[in-house]
C-alpha cells in the first residue's frame, strides 16, 4: 500500500472548507488535506465560502482560511462563521503573521492560528485533526444537553430508549391515584429516583415524602423508626416518638429494600396496608394513617413468596401496580445521556469548571458491563470529575477496570512472526467488522462510532472485500 494511502487510513476523517486567493497554495493544501483523509472544498475567497456554507445548513467541521483575503478578510469571515455556525472549528493561516492579529484571532474564538509555508505539511494536517475532534466534542455535548432537557421532567431519571420510556409511562399512568406501588429491579437502578417522581406527580406533592432502607437497621430499631413508641417501651425509649408512618402523614413513603423485612414486621406492615392504622411499639391503641406506600426491592419477590421467606398476602398488597426498573446494560442508548448528567452534577458539586470527554473516555463507559448500574456509573464519573487536572476527562482518570491496559503482549517465540502490514490488516479488518457489528449492520453509525468519514470507512470495507450484512452476520 503506498505511504500516503495508509495515512489516510489512520486519519480520523472530517469535512473542511478551505479558502485561500493564492491559487498555488489552494491546490496544495486542498490535496494533501484529501490525501489525508478528509472531504475538503476549495475556494478561492470568502463569499463563495460563507454561499456554499449556507447552502450546507453549516454541516462543516473545520474552516481554514488565509488572514489576507480580498473583499472580506479572515478575521471579518471569522465573524461571520462564527456568528451563524458558532460550533464549526475556524483555522486561521497567514504568510505575514503579526502578535496582533494572532491575537486578535484567538479572541475571536480561532481554534488555531498557523504561519506558511508550513513545513512540514504535517503541522498543519495535525492542526486539522485536532479541530476536527473538538467540533465533534462540541458537537456531543451540544446533543447530549439537548437529550437532558428532554428528560429533566422526570425528577433527574434521565434516558430516552424504550425501557425507561416504558418506566416513564407507568409513573404517569400511577401517579394520580393513591395505589400501592412496586418498583423491582437491581441495585443501583434509581429505584428511589421513581419512587420521588411518582411522589412528585401525584395530589400527595406537597406533602412529605420520606424514605427509609429497610435492610439497613435491626428488627427492633425498624419498628420504632416505621410504627414509633411510647415513653418506657423498652430500654432507652426515654420519650414518646411518632414513627415515619406519623410522620408521612398525607404524602409518600417509600419503603426499599422491603424485601428484608422480618416475618414480624411483615405482619405490622400488612395491618397498615389492610386497614389503615398503626400500634406504636409498647401502646395499647391504635391511630389511623393516611400515607401512601410505596415499596421496592431487588429480590424476587414471588420466588420469596413460594420459598416462604415472605408473606403472599403482603406481596399482593405490595405488588398492587409493579414497576420494573432496566439495568443499566439493558438501555445502553442512555449512557452517553447519563455520563453527560452527571459530569453536570459532579462538577457542581465540586465547585470544577464542567469538563469536556474525550470520546475514547465515552466508549469506555459505553463498553463497560455496569453490574452496579446506574450507581455505579456516577460514581466513576465522579471519581473522573475529581481527579481531573485539565479541562478534558480522559480514560485514564477512569476507575481501574476501566483504563486502557499498558501490558503490552509479546508474541511466543513458537507464534510466526507477521509482517506490520499484515498484522495492520488483519487488525483493521478485524476492527471494521467488530465496529459494523456494534452498530448492527448501519454503514453510517459504524463510521461515526470509528470517527471516519463515511466515504472512507466504504472505502476501508471494500479494500477488505467487507459488506454490511456479512459483517453483522460473523460469529
């Protein structure tokens, strides 16, 4: 394969507009832009630029263009790119280069400023790629703000795949009445998340809502928190207290991790239920309540149920209406949505600037298997958050089953030794078909994920003799 076209290979794409009234330099640049791997358009002064650009709707990652222009300069075309397409990355190049107009450059907002003849070419290919990237950066954020204002509604759940559209229905559908209220699914769903929006939705909104883990106390101590005591019950009760029940009265408890409740409070909460009333611990009399419940659990209820570890009785008047939370792994289409989320929220919380990601950072969080799900993402993007030192978060500040791998394998001295280029291929080819694969067959999602050009990630295919339906087909 020629030098240069295995170059282009391992560019990263991107469509650039360049302008320049030298018809010598145009031609070069234009050309080893496109030798490199990019879609570039060539004009030869600003009007014609700022004409197609209008034409295109701005869908344009990087202009280059010369200082000195006719008609309208590179800083006035600055301006005015930036004034309709403010996301698009803005190179300025010059053969006569002063502090002043670098400066005045980068407080327009240039991503870069170059000086010709750039020697080598490379420099300023280099300085492509690195606006290309940022756009896309620019361009992310930018989407993934506007997935969140789609979703801020729902009290911070944020998502917009089918699964949590369905969860999203069900706390519209129950949010008006006062039914007991079931949420199951893993650890780290957001199950609390739910249950405060159901709250929040309801006629019980001004009301308390208050929550309390039911796994996390003794027996004892759950029932006086739940039902409340009378002064002298048992030892330390030094003063009559009101429970949580009392407490909630009018709004929303929520009781999660109900799942562990001992056969003895299963019995005191199932008279609540059934009749509406509770018995502090060491009273004779019994006060009403209006509370509704609403409970969760990671557990298999109805297998507990059959196994006799939890009443039938109380599970059906738990599991009134039911409601399943995903697992993270089961709506990966969110991810980039909730990374996003809660970089927002780590970043103020922290008092940080709010941090840009890298996209390799981003496929890492997006292959991940997440078995502490929603929790456990944001504990790793607050991890990231804090040990940041620059304003863009990198795999490496990502927890350790995470980060990129530095062992490096060093083939058996019984492996045949490959030629580069046939390893290159052989990994490339490998690469094309996984990519193709993860994005099921879509040619123009797989070029995306890959960060080429479509055009060339066709290219690529066909070079390997790589289809669409065959790769999403491989074992």
């Amino acid at each position: 394969m020629p030098r240069e076209g295995q170059e282009a290979i391992n560019r990263i794409g991107g469509h650039v507009l360049v302008v320049d009234d030298e018809p010598d330099v145009l031609r070069v640049v234009t050309h080893k832009l496109a030798k490199s791997g990019f879609q570039v358009e060539g004009f030869e002064g600003s009007p014609e630029l700022l004409d197609f650009l209008q034409r295109v709707h701005g869908a344009v990652d990087v202009v280059l263009a010369d200082l000195h222009l006719p008609a309208m300069n590179g800083l006035e075309l600055l301006k005015a790119v930036h004034a309709e397409f403010p996301s698009i990355a803005f190179i300025m190049m010059t053969g006569r280069g002063t502090i002043g107009s670098a400066v005045e450059a980068m407080r327009l907002r240039a991503f870069d400023y170059l000086v010709k003849p750039f020697d080598p070419l490379e420099t300023l290919v280099a300085a492509v790629e690195r606006a290309v990237s940022h756009k896309r950066l620019v361009d992310r954020n930018q989407f993934l703000e506007r997935q969140l204002e789609l979703t801020s509604q729902f009290e911070g759940i944020v998502g917009t795949s089918k699964p949590i559209a369905e969860v999203f229905a069900m706390i519209e559908s129950v949010a008006p009445t006062d039914v007991t209220v079931l949420i199951t699914g893993e650890s780290g769903t957001g199950k609390e998340l739910v249950a405060r929006a159901i709250h929040t939705r309801s006629n019980r909104s001004s009301r308390p809502f208050i929550a309390i883990n039911c796994a996390a106390l003794a027996e004892s101590v759950l029932e006086s928190e739940l039902f409340g005591h009378v002064k002298g019950s048992f030892t330390g009760a030094v003063a009559t207290r009101r429970g949580l029940f009392e407490e909630a009265s009018g709004g929303t408890l929520f009781l999660d991790e109900v799942g562990e409740l001992s056969p003895a409070t299963q019995v005191r909460l199932l008279r609540v239920l059934q009749e509406g009333e509770i018995r502090p611990v060491g009273s004779n009399e019994s006060r009403n309540v209006n509370v509704r419940v609403i409970a969760a659990t990671h557990r298999d209820l109805q297998s507990e149920v059959q196994r006799n570890m939890f009443r039938q009785d109380l599970f059906y008047r738990l599991n009134v209406v039911s409601v399943r939370l995903p697992a993270l792994r089961e709506r990966v289409e969110d991810l980039p949505a909730l990374v996003h989320h809660f970089i927002k929220k780590s970043a103020a919380r922290f008092d940080r600037t709010v941090p840009k990601l890298d996209p390799e950072t981003l496929e890492r969080l997006c292959s991940h298997g997440w078995p502490g799900n929603v929790r456990e993402l944001e504990n790793a993007i607050e991890r990231a958050v804090v040990l940041a030192r620059t304003d863009i978060l990198t795999p490496d500040l990502l927890p350790s089953e995470l980060r990129p791998s530095t062992e490096v394998r060093v083939p058996s001295s019984r492996e045949p030794q490959l030629p580069l280029s046939e390893a290159r291929s052989r990994f490339e080819r490998n690469y094309l078909t996984q990519t193709l694969r993860r994005a099921e067959g879509n040619t123009a999602e797989a070029a995306r994920l890959s960060g080429v050009d479509r055009s060339n990630f066709r290219r690529l295919l066909r070079r390997h003799g790589l289809s669409a339906s065959a790769a999403k087909e491989a074992p």
